[in-house]
C-alpha cells in the first residue's frame, strides 16, 4: 500500500510538472513584466485616483469618499489594484505609491473643502509595508499640513492582517497617528484571523464590514447574523460601522434597519474620477 501511494505521488509530482510547468513560467513572465511596467508607472503618471462615496445609512447624505488607485498602462491596460498592489507591496514600490495616494487624496479633498463641500471625509488604504516605515506619521502629518486638512476628516482603512502581524513599531505609529487626530478603520472586518483583543489595543474608530458577506445577506442567514454580530460588537465598543459592497436597495434598508452607521457600494455609486463625483453630487442634490 505504502509502495502505492508512493507510485501515485511520484506521478501526480510528474503531471503536475508536465502540465503546469509551461503555466507558472508564463504566469512567472507576466508578473515579471507587470513588475517592470510597475516601477516606471509614477514617472510615466500612468497612477489615478478614483472615489466613491460614503453615505450616512439613515439620511443617505455623503459623509465621505474612500480613495483608490487606478493604474493604467498603455501595453498592460487597465490593471486592476488587486493585481498590483501585492507586486507593489513585495517589491516595496507601494511606500512612494501609498504617499502619492496620500498626499492626491489629500490635495483633492482639499479643492473639495475649498469649494464649499467642507464636510466630506476622504479614507486611504494603508498597506502594513507603509505601516512598517518609520517615517509614516511625520508623512501623514506633513500631508495634512500642507494642504490644511483638519485631521478627523482623513481616514485610515488598514486590514486585521495588518493588526495581526502587530510589531510594537506598527501599534506604537497606530497611536501616533490617532493623537495626529486621524480616524483609524479596520477594512475587510471578519475575513482576518479576528482575535479581538486588538480592536482593545488600538484606538480604532470604526469596522468595515467586509463585502463578502454584505453581498449575500439577504439570501444567506449566515452572513446576516456575522453582520448583526459585528455591528451589536461594534457598537458596544463605541464603534462605528461601516457596510461595504452594499449593490442592492434592499441591502441598503436592511443595513440602516440593523443600525449600521454607513454605506459603500455600487447601489449608491462606483468608484470614480473627482470631476465624475462632483457631477454626480450635484445631480443628486437637485
Ligand atoms: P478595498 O479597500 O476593500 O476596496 C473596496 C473594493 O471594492 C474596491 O475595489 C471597490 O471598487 C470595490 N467595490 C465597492 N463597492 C462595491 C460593490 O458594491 N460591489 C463590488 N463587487 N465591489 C465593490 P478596487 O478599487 O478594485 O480595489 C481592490 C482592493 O485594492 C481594495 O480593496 C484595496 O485592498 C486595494 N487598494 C485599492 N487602492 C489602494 C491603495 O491606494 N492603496 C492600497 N494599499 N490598497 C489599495
Ligand atoms: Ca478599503
Ligand atoms: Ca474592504
Ligand atoms: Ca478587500
């Protein structure tokens, strides 16, 4: 039996070597170019942001924009961040990356203030390859600085991995940047490995529920009661709570009847240019 086994092994260790070979190098060759592409992107400005709204779940009023990046490159297309931002982040091109995310987000919602929208809120992706820089909260404050940025209104979406894999260093900046004044979320709430005793730790301000089980609240009991779960948890700590991936009118009512605080999701908008959301903010008022 054992001599079996082993003849199996051998053989599937030799398909497999006979079938995917020729796949990895190809999907070897693929990251390496998108890797090469990468580093010359922020000079070529091939980096955009794109926005999308925040609503208050009781009075569907915009309270704020989560910014992300958008990478267009002229041989690679567009190249969605999912694809990108982990050969950003192995090959630390996501440190100048993250700072110009920061200081455009910054430097738009400052137009935005100036034009009289002052009570919008801009939220950035931090990555922990950012977080683990000793120079992030002298570059967070100089951002807000410069473009006169009241701190509350900049928010900071970090995932539990990120809490997770806690070097003192990482807490030690997550306090710093909550003295700066700076909001703290924790993104994609619920996928990590949640050990709770972080959301103890740090001074988090609110819970992003992940998508993944916004998405299918309505058809699976499951995910209703994780979002019931994390929202009663939220709450108790004094937290707010955020619903993302919110596609569906009727996801959206269900949330504000489980007293979630805000709302993300292609029901409301997709993620967009700045001149796109001005327009759509107008048209939304009238
Ligand atoms: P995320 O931070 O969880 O961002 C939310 C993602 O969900 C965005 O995808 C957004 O377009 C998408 N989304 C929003 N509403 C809906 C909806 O109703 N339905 C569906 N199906 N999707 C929705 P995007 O822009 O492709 O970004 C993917 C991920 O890439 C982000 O997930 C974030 O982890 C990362 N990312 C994007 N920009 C940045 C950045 O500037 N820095 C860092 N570190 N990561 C970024
Ligand atoms: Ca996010
Ligand atoms: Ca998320
Ligand atoms: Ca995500």
């Amino acid at each position: 039996r054992a001599d079996a086994a082993m003849y199996v092994a051998k053989n599937a260790g030799r398909d497999m070597a006979r079938f995917y070979a020729p796949e990895m190098e190809q999907i070897a060759q693929q990251r390496l170019a998108l890797e090469q592409h990468l580093r010359q992107a922020m000079a070529l400005g091939e980096f955009s942001l794109h926005f999308q709204p925040k609503v208050n779940a009781v009075s569907l009023e915009v309270v704020g924009v989560e910014a992300l990046m958008r990478w267009d490159n002229p041989e690679l297309g567009a190249v969605p961040p999912a694809r990108f931002i982990p050969v950003a982040e192995e090959t630390g091109l996501i440190r100048p990356m993250g700072a110009w995310v920061l200081q455009q987000a910054c430097g738009q919602l400052a137009q935005w203030h100036a034009q009289g929208l002052d009570y919008l809120g801009v939220s950035v992706n931090l990555s922990a390859v950012q977080l683990a820089d000793t120079g992030l909260v002298a570059q967070v404050r100089d951002c807000l600085q410069a473009h006169g940025i009241p701190p509350e209104a900049l928010e900071i979406e970090i995932t539990e991995s990120v809490l997770m894999d806690n070097t003192s260093l990482a807490e030690e900046q997550l306090a710093a940047l909550k003295a700066l004044g700076v909001q703290l979320s924790i993104d994609d709430f619920g996928t990590g490995y949640s050990s709770l005793a972080y959301l103890k730790r740090f001074a988090i301000d609110k819970l992003k529920i992940d998508q993944s089980f916004v998405r299918d609240m309505l058809a699976d009991p499951t995910d209703l009661a994780i979002i019931r779960a994390i929202i009663a948890l939220g709450h108790t700590l004094g937290l707010q709570v955020v619903a993302e991936g919110v596609e569906l009118e009727q996801v959206a009512a269900q949330l504000k009847g489980l007293a979630c605080d805000e709302l993300q999701g292609y029901y409301f908008a997709r993620p967009m240019a700045a001149v796109a959301f001005e327009h759509w903010l107008q048209e939304r008022k009238q």
